[in-house]
C-alpha cells in the first residue's frame, strides 16, 4: 500500500514539473491611473477612418473586437462651426459610457469655438496661421479598456462634416481577462445654474454614480450672470462617498481652491491643472474654464458618489471622467426618501443651549409648508444622505453655531429591532416615535459614526434628529449634511 501511495505521489509530481499551471500574465499600471492595470504583452494597432457624413448620419471611428485597450485619439472635423455628437459603446453595454457634444468631451466649454488646451490626458490645437486658422485637432488619452468589444462614432449635428481620425490601441491575445474597469464621462449644463431670487446658491450636480470606481479627471466653466460677488465664492465642492456602506466626504472650499489654482483662474496649464481660457472684465465680471486631473490621488467610491458644487445664477457647466467597475451596483439599503427640514436655532456651541427644548420637538407630523418665521424644506435623500447647506447659508458658507431639525418617516412591516446608523460631525440628537434615544457629542470637528439600537413598531415610524453645525479649524465644519441606515 505504501509502494502504491509513493508511486501515485511521484506520477502527480513529475506532471505538474512536465505540465506547469499557467502562469497569470503579467500586467503594468497604467502611468496615470495606476489603479488601471493592462496585460504587459499586446499588438500595437492603430484604427484609421476619413468620411465626409451627412448631418445626423454615425460614422465609425473606431470597432473593433476585443479584448483590447483603446490608447489614444486623434480626430478633426471641418467645419468645426456645427456641434458634433460623441458616443463610446463598451463591451455592447445597454447605454453608452459616453454620450455628449464633442467640444465639451475634449474640454471646450462655454460654447467657445476653440482654444488651446494642453493637459495629460486632452489635447485641443487649433492653427493659429494661414486659411485654415481656428480649425482644430483633438486628442485624448484617457486608457478605455474592454473586454469584447468596443466602439466610437461622431454623428455630425447640423450640416455635413468631414470626418479623419485614427485610434492606437492595444490588441491582447482572445483568453485574456482585463482589467474590470471601464472608461466614463458625464456633461453636465445649466446656463443658468439658477434663477432663485436673492443670490440665493444651489448645489450644481456634477454626478451622481452608483456602483465602484474613481474619478479621473473634472473640466468646468463658468460665465458670470451674478455680478453681486466674485465668480469664484461658490462655497466648492461637495464629494458625498459611500453613503450606503461606509460615508465619508470631501468638502471643497473656493471654485479656483478646488482645482489647484490660486487667487481665481490664471490663463495657464500645468501637467495636472490649469485654465485653458479666461476673460477678465472686471473682478465681478468674468469667465472661464479650468481642468484637474487625479492620478494616484484618484477618488475612490467603492458603493456610490454624488458630486456637486456650489452655484449662483452663473452659466455652469462640467465634464466629469470617471471609471467604474464592470457590473458593480449601489447595495439596496433602508433610507429615509425624503426629509423634512427647519430651523435654524442658536446654540454657539453651547451644550446646554443645543439641548433647549425647541417647538419642532413638539409638533406632530407631518409638519406644515412653514411655521411662524421658520420654513420648512422637503428634501431629498442623496444616496443616504440629507445636505442641509442649500437651506441653511450665511453668504457663500453654511450658517454655523447653529441647528437645525429634521425629521423623515420610516415604514415596518412588522414590529422589529433595528439599528439606526449615523454619519455625522458635531452635535446631534435623536427620537424616534416622540422618545429620546440618544444624545450625541462629538467636539474634534471628525465625522464619525454612530450606531444607536431602536425599536420600530409595525406601521409609520417618526425619526428626528436635532443636528448642530459648527466653525472650526477645518473645512469639515462647511459640511452641515448626515448620512442615515436604517440596519
């Protein structure tokens, strides 16, 4: 029995020397984006095209079979007056990954005809000389990997284009797996960004995705409309990360701070930021454009983002790019879908001022439009969480040494136990069905969160939360928004 065993050890033995498993092939970062990692072993090919197309009519850039990864682009149209149409189709999704006006995906904004734009990943060069001075060749070389398949058409809007471009690309052998990232680009455009009275500021959705990825780069413009204060005092941005599984956030500060720039848009490009374009006629009268791109500092998502900024009655608008993971989804959590929100009441940070008793506390639900000298607001929720900044602002920031109520209904079926999950900075309270659970004290200017039991009985149950908003030594204070599970 021994003998039989050693010589069965020995047969397997001597075919895994003779038939090695094979080895998973080697794969590079890519330069940029070292999250986006490409097989080390590839063709080279290049995909050339030169069409004139009829207005309306798609003409094919690039398709080709993968897997592969689209490297680089070069394209023109003649006459670039009319807008083109740009869509990029991976991997026979349902929906294009990428679907807007040409101009504004290579990053002229503003409805500019051209200008000059040098980044790493988008180039734009116009002539400068001759007959043809301010026709324009466009590049791009943001990585757009795909497994099966991939294409990119130019639909010409308006009258005939004549179309020429070619695509490099790198060709992997037919059982190689790539990298589960694919390529995005969302426009977003309001002109303008909005009409209420009293300069009054919005939140300009830049976007909103479910599901795993990082950002890659942003590109936004602005024309002034509001000549009240400068362009630039919009509060910044707004990167509500995670909300169903893990929140956190990145809170901006000024329009040029956000960016990399200084002391408003200076007519320049670094390799990572810049501002292709600018005109200054006056400090409270300008316009421009200005890029980042993120490379190992990318912003990661692992369930959803929502991003957004700070507007004014400006012409706004953005390009974002970003990657997300193949088949990733936002996970089904319990949410409050809507809010309703008033306030505000002083507590300057004062423990016993934030636990004064205040009349919202003793009001049944649902509240009515306003109360005397308090509105009432009906939010709703973003990817779980409520931003009180819209309602709540003192010039271009958030009110602080301040609180606010908010109360939201949650439905059971059944009697249960749950817990209720809080992202949160500062100070809050909470009750649920007219009984205080909790008090919460947090006074490092952290967002932490909070995991607080609760019983819900069968039928509507009324959650509300005594949130305060504080001036401290970071930006974190300018947040005045929570995150809410219901686990």
């Amino acid at each position: 029995m021994f003998k039989d065993t050693a010589w069965y050890i020995l047969t397997a033995l001597m075919i895994v020397l003779c038939f090695p498993v094979p080895a998973e092939p080697a794969t590079v970062a890519d330069p940029h984006f070292p999250l986006i990692s490409m097989p080390e072993a590839y063709r080279s090919q290049r995909y050339n095209s030169a069409q004139k197309t009829p207005a309306g009519q798609s003409f094919d850039i690039f398709n080709a079979k993968g897997p592969g990864c689209v490297k680089y682009i070069w394209l023109l149209n003649y006459p670039q007056v009319p807008e083109c149409l740009i869509e990029i189709r991976v991997d026979d999704a349902p929906q294009p990954q990428v679907r807007m006006n040409m101009r504004p995906f290579f990053g002229v904004l503003l409805d500019q005809y051209t200008y000059r734009l040098e980044s790493p990943m988008i180039e734009v060069c116009p002539m400068s000389t001759g007959d043809l001075t301010g026709q324009t060749g466009y590049s791009m070389r943001f990585p757009i990997p795909f497994q099966h398949a991939c294409r990119i058409s130019v639909t010409p809007l308006g009258e005939e284009q004549s179309i020429a471009a070619y695509v490099d690309w790198q060709q992997y052998p037919a059982d190689t797996k790539i990298s589960g990232y694919r390529f995005h680009a969302v426009h977003s455009r309001q002109f303008p960004a909005t009409t209420l009275p009293d300069n009054a500021r919005v939140l300009f959705p830049m976007a909103n995705i479910s599901g795993s990825g990082f950002v890659a780069a942003i590109f936004k413009g602005l024309r002034q409309r509001d000549q009240s204060d400068m362009i630039y005092h919009t509060s910044g941005q707004y990167w509500l990360i995670d909300g169903e599984t893990d929140p956190h956030f990145i809170r901006g500060k000024n329009e040029e701070d956000d960016f990399g720039g200084f002391w408003g848009y200076q007519e320049e490009m670094r390799h990572w930021f810049g501002s292709p374009y600018h005109r200054w006629r006056g400090r409270h009268d300008q316009e421009g454009v200005i890029f980042r791109f993120f490379a190992a500092d990318a912003i990661r998502f692992q369930s959803s983002l929502s991003l957004k900024c700070g507007a004014r009655a400006d012409d706004t608008e953005s390009v974002v790019y970003y990657y997300r993971k193949v088949d990733s989804q936002t996970p089904a959590v319990r949410t409050p879908a809507c809010w309703q929100s008033t306030g505000t009441f002083p507590c300057n940070r004062d423990w016993d001022a934030f636990e004064r008793s205040e009349f919202p506390e003793r009001l049944k639900a649902p509240w009515p439009d306003a109360f005397e000298n308090f509105q009432v607001h009906t939010i709703q929720t973003d990817h779980t969480w409520l931003n009180l900044w819209p309602h709540y602002r003192q010039g271009t920031e958030a009110q602080t040494e301040v609180s606010a109520y908010a109360r939201a209904a949650i439905t059971a079926d059944r009697n249960e136990k749950v817990i209720l999950r809080l992202g949160y900075d500062d100070w809050m309270m909470v009750w649920l069905n007219g009984k205080k659970l909790q008090a919460l004290r947090q006074d490092d200017n952290e967002f932490v969160i909070a995991r607080i039991p609760a019983k819900l009985k069968k039928g509507e149950n009324e959650l509300l939360i005594k949130t305060a908003n504080f001036n401290g030594p970071r930006q974190d204070h300018r947040l005045f928004a929570f995150s809410c599970v219901v686990e």
